[in-house]
C-alpha cells in the first residue's frame, strides 16, 4: 500500500489510533516490522558484543579517550556516507536494497568477530565497526523511508511509535543476549568474538523478511534524480538538506532531537565512565543501563501516541524538551547506580516522544521522491551531533565520570533545542 498521492486534506488530518490489532492485520507493514526487529536484535548484540570487547575487557584498559573512540566507531561511519547514500534508496528498489545490505552486512560482521578473536585492535577493529554499523545506519533510514508505503499516512504516528520503539526494545534484548553469552564464552578476546559473530543471525532474518516484498512494493515510486548514478549520489547531502530546509515542520523537530542528542551524548560518557570506575558495576551495571533506556524506550512508544492525540505535536516536544532538562541535572547530579538509572529513563523516554514526532513529519510531509535522502540526512546528523559531544566531552571529563559541570551543559542544551524549536515553528 502507498500513500504517495495522498489529498493534502489527508495530510492535514488529525492522527488516527487504530490499535495493534489492525497494524498488524496490514501484511506489508507486518513484514517490515519483523525485517526491523532482526535487524535491531542483531544490531544491539553486535554494539554490546563489541562494547565488551573493548570497555570490560581485562586484556584491555579503556580511559575517557578510548571510550570516546569507541562510540565514534559505533556512531560515525553512516555520518560520513549516509547523505549520499541516501540517493540510493530514492533511486535504486527499496526492497533489493534491504536484502543486499543485510546480506553485506552479516558477511562483514563475521569478519569483524574473526578480528576480535585475533585480538585486532585501534584502526584495523574500528574500520570494520564502522563499516557494519554504517550498513545498518543506511538499512535503518531504509525501512523508515519505506514505511509509508505500508501504511496510512493518519496512522504514521501509531506505526512509528510502534516500529521504531519495539526495534530499539529488541535492541536492548539484543544487548542483554550479548551479556548473557559473554557469561557463557567468557570476557576475553575469544569469548567476546564468539559473542559478536552470533549478531550474523539478525541480518540473515532481516534479508529474508525483506525479500518476501515485491519488486518495487517499497518505493520509490519515482525518481527525482539525475540521470547518472554517481552525480545523484553526489547530491544526496543538499537535496536531503534543502527539502528539510522547506519544511518547516521538519527542520524545526531536527534542532529539538539533535540537543536531545547532544545532551544525551555528554550523559552517556559520563554514565559508562561512573559505571566503569566510580560505581563499580562492570558490565552488569551496564546492561542494568540498557535495560533502563529500553523501559523508558516503551514507555515512550505506548504513550506517545494518545500523548499526541491529546496535546499536539508541537506542545509534546516542547514538554519533552524541558523534562529532559530537569532530569539530567536534578537526577544525573547525585551521581549514583539508583538516580543514574533513573535518569536514564527519563532521558531515554523523553529522546523517543521526540524522535517519534520527528519520523513522523519526515514521512507525511516530505515527498516519497526524495525521503531516503532526508532520512539518511537524518541519520547523519543525528549521530554525528553524539559523537561530537562525546569527543568534547572526553576532553574534560574526570577520569571516573565525576564531572557535575558537563551534566549542567548537558541540561543546557536541552534549553537551547527547546528555544530553537519553539522559534522555528512559530516562524512556521
């Protein structure tokens, strides 16, 4: 089902709730859902499996450097190629897209294990992380951009809520598969490349969700692209740009998720450096993290439609913006297991209600010709605005995490997302 050609009165109209049942009654957006949830479940394995590899493991030392480094390897490769590779999914058939990445995907993924287990480090192990958590980055903005095509445009909001919050909740069960199996194999080179290679499961099921669609069944349904292939690459960043730029909508939700990004990257250097040292938890209390943005994460996806519904998206992401901003001051300050769990939630919850409204608009109110580009324009900014503020934060953090005036610029830049906001949907 496409809604390309929707009536602009369609696309005014008020979110409509449906209910799980009849979401999951529409087949096409059932087998994108299950081709997300192995792509997710694989994906958080592989982060978890390699952040044990590199964090918890005893025949390494991590500092705030290094730490710094390792989230810029699980972060950074889909920002250095996501624009351009945009173009593709606005070009090339959706559908063949997702099965060929996930394919490609899972192949470097065993070679990534195979260099754990050797005991590669630096260059030769973050190239390859990069690699595969760039192809999943790209696969990503591939199901985003193909979910309007399964679904009603009035019942975006509902889908999203329910795709993109499961997906990251899989990815926390992912993540705690991870844990598990390191218990198991042990916490060494060995073990943690055993962990890492089981990840190939998720993309092989991913690719055959995938290919169960037909040729074309996912966009796009025109091209609005130069001729030649590489020209149109070459484009992927402005086009993407300069269509968010036109929307309002659009690049007003960017600057509120991207503080959100910004303040959540500070946070997320500091919780794994108290985690690691200060608390002591190891990688227990690293999954116990996990697994708290995973709550806060389905919170997020079970309220955030009637919170929608009932308040509007604008008022809902102004809200978010500044609870968010309270919590990571009022709850990160103490600086203990107990409130640093709970400001996890908090953060996590408030990051997803954003999030949701932002894929949201992208879908309804971008047109399908260039909506692959805007998603991986997304993408991109979206992970390089975390790797940023980890990187600066590591410059000036304590060695163990105590460091109560970066989680004070954390909160600030929850207050400048919300100023941002707020001004240029007005302007809107």
């Amino acid at each position: 089902m496409s809604t390309t050609g929707t009536s602009d009165v369609d696309h005014e109209a008020h979110h409509v709730r449906i209910g799980l049942r009849k979401l999951l009654a529409i087949t096409g957006f059932r087998r994108l859902l299950y081709s997300r949830f192995a792509a997710q479940w694989g994906d958080g394995l592989f982060q978890a499996g390699l952040a044990g590899a590199v964090l918890f493991n005893p025949e390494r030392e991590a500092d705030p450097m290094a730490i710094a480094a390792g989230f810029t390897a699980l972060l950074l490769p889909y920002s250095l190629i996501g624009p351009f590779a945009g173009a593709l999914l606005d070009r090339w058939d959706r559908r063949r897209v997702l099965l060929v990445a996930n394919l490609l995907r899972g192949t470097l993924i065993l070679v990534t294990a195979g260099g754990v287990m050797a005991g590669a480090s630096g260059t030769t192990l973050f190239t390859l992380a990069l690699v595969v958590i760039g192809i999943s980055r790209f696969v990503g903005s591939g199901l985003s951009a193909s979910l309007p095509h399964v679904v009603p445009t009035r019942n975006l909001v509902e889908a999203n809520a329910l795709a993109t919050t499961l997906g990251a909740v899989i990815a926390v069960i992912g993540a705690g598969c991870a844990v598990g199996l390191r218990a198991m194999t042990g916490d060494d080179d060995f073990g943690s490349g055993i962990t890492t290679a089981v990840a190939v499961v998720g993309s092989v099921l991913a690719a055959v969700f995938a290919a169960r669609f037909a040729r074309g069944a996912l966009g796009p349904d025109k091209v609005d692209e130069p001729p030649q292939t590489l020209v149109a690459i070459a484009r992927g960043l402005f086009d993407g740009g300069r269509a968010a730029l036109r929307t309002p909508s659009v690049i007003a939700g960017f600057v509120g998720l991207l503080a959100h990004r910004a303040a959540f990257g500070i946070a997320l250097l500091l919780t794994v450096l108290l985690i690691r040292f200060k608390l002591d938890a190891g990688m227990g209390g690293l999954g116990e993290v996990a697994g708290m943005g995973g709550v806060g994460i389905l919170i997020a996806g079970l309220t955030t439609p009637r919170i929608v519904a009932r308040f509007g998206r604008r008022r809902s992401v102004v809200a978010a913006l500044a609870v968010g901003c309270v919590a990571v001051i009022g709850l990160g300050l103490p600086m203990t297991l107990v409130t640093t769990l709970a400001a996890v939630l908090v953060m996590t919850f408030v990051g997803q209600l954003v999030k949701l409204c932002v894929d949201a608009a992208v879908q309804r109110d971008i047109g399908d010709e260039v909506r692959g580009r805007v998603f991986a324009l997304y993408d991109t900014l979206f992970n390089v605005t975390q790797v940023i503020s980890i990187s600066l934060a590591a410059l000036v953090v304590a060695p163990d995490g105590a460091s109560p005036e970066l989680l004070v610029a954390a909160g600030v830049c929850f207050l400048v997302g919300l100023i941002g906001f707020v001004s240029l949907t007005r302007r809107g």
